[in-house]
C-alpha cells in the first residue's frame, strides 16, 4: 500500500471493505476492517507525530 498514492489507496481500502463485507466471513471481515483503521493510524502518525 505505500507505493500506491494516498487517494488510490483509500480507495482500494474501501472497495476491499465493501467486497469482504459482501463475499467474505467473520474472520475476513475483522481482518479488513483492523487493516483499514491500521492504515489510518499510521497516516495520522506520519502526518503528526508528536500528537
């Protein structure tokens, strides 16, 4: 995910989010919804880090 632009990768996250939502079991579902608030939290670290 850190060679794709930001907005790419957003968009990725969210389209993934809502095909395992659809397609995908409890376990696939958790797993994409923590890597997505991961990706978020490091986004905000990078863009503060002292905070």
């Amino acid at each position: 995910m850190h060679w794709i632009p930001k907005q790419q990768a957003h968009q990725l996250i969210n389209n993934y989010t809502v095909f395992e939502r659809n397609f995908g079991d409890r376990r696939g579902i958790e797993d994409v919804i923590v890597s997505k608030r991961r990706f978020q939290y490091e986004e905000e670290v990078k863009a503060n880090p002292h905070n």
